[in-house]
C-alpha cells in the first residue's frame, strides 16, 4: 500500500501543516506552479516527489519536471498534467495524452478548483486537489491524499487548510 499526498498551485509558499501531511505520506504528487524551488527542495527533503511544472514555473523547474508525466505506482497508471481540464472539458494537450492511452488516475491542478470526478467515457478517475497557496482566487487551501493498493484507490480524503 502506497500513501499519496496531491497538492498543486502552492506558488512559493509552504508551511508547517502541509509539511506534517507529507511526512505521513509514502510519496508527494505535485501538479505543477511550484513557484520556486524552495518548495521542490523542502518536500524532496521529506518524500519521494513526483510531479510537472505549471505556467508560472521558471526554467530552472522546468529543467527538473515534466510538462506530462506518466507513471504507474503499484499497478495503477497515472497522468498528470498541470493544465488538463476535467472531464467534458479537457485541453488539447489532456485530449491528445488520453487518446494515447487512457491511464486509471488523471491529474490536473491550475484552476485552483478542488474537483474529484469520475470520467465514464474514458473510463478514469479524475482529480484536481484545489490549491495549496496562498496566491490565487480560491477561497480555502485543499489538497488530498489517498492510498493505493494494487490495482485500488481507496481512501481518498480532502484536506482544507485553511482560508487563503
């Protein structure tokens, strides 16, 4: 069993709380504006990371992740993409990569949108975990976390840190 902790849009900024949530985790899954590379250097201290860059990332993040990222933790594959859209409402860029091979989980961040949805069509579970930062127009800081064992997610939880 592999514990995720999903966050996105943290925009330069972490703190305490997020950082306890990723020492109770197994992996980080980042979805992109990092927004420096302080946050990237305290979550790698903490956990495995994995993740994308975003739109207001530098080249220097860009050098270190991916614009899409594939991978499989246990036997579950995942996509993520920082600007994806959600099901019915995809990018290009999210359209083209399903066509290719639809995988099991789809991740977006960007619009600092909580969204946990499944995508009958494409036969996926679809998640936004909202934004960690303070940046933005959300009203309250979210991210998720969740479990996977084997082939299952399970567990899936919202976590609200607070108003921006």
């Amino acid at each position: 069993m592999t514990k995720i902790l999903l966050l996105s849009d943290s925009h330069s900024y972490i703190d305490d709380r997020i950082l306890e949530y990723a020492r109770n985790a197994d992996e980080i899954w980042h979805c992109g504006d990092f927004g420096s590379l302080e946050v990237i250097g305290k979550l790698e201290k903490i956990k495995p990371l994995k993740g994308v860059y975003g739109n207001i990332d530098n080249d220097k993040i860009r050098l270190i992740f991916p614009e899409v990222n594939r991978f499989t933790c246990e036997k579950v594959e995942v996509l993520m993409i920082h600007i994806g859209g959600y099901p019915g409402k995809y990018s290009p860029l999210a359209k083209k990569e399903l066509a290719e091979k639809a995988p099991k989980i789809f991740i977006a961040g960007h619009s600092h949108i909580l969204k946990v949805m499944f995508d009958e069509r494409n036969n996926l579970l679809h998640l936004n975990p909202g934004a960690c930062g303070k940046s933005g127009w959300h009203k309250m800081r979210t991210m998720l976390r969740f479990e996977i064992e084997g082939q299952e997610i399970k567990n899936l939880e919202v976590i609200e840190l607070g108003p921006r």
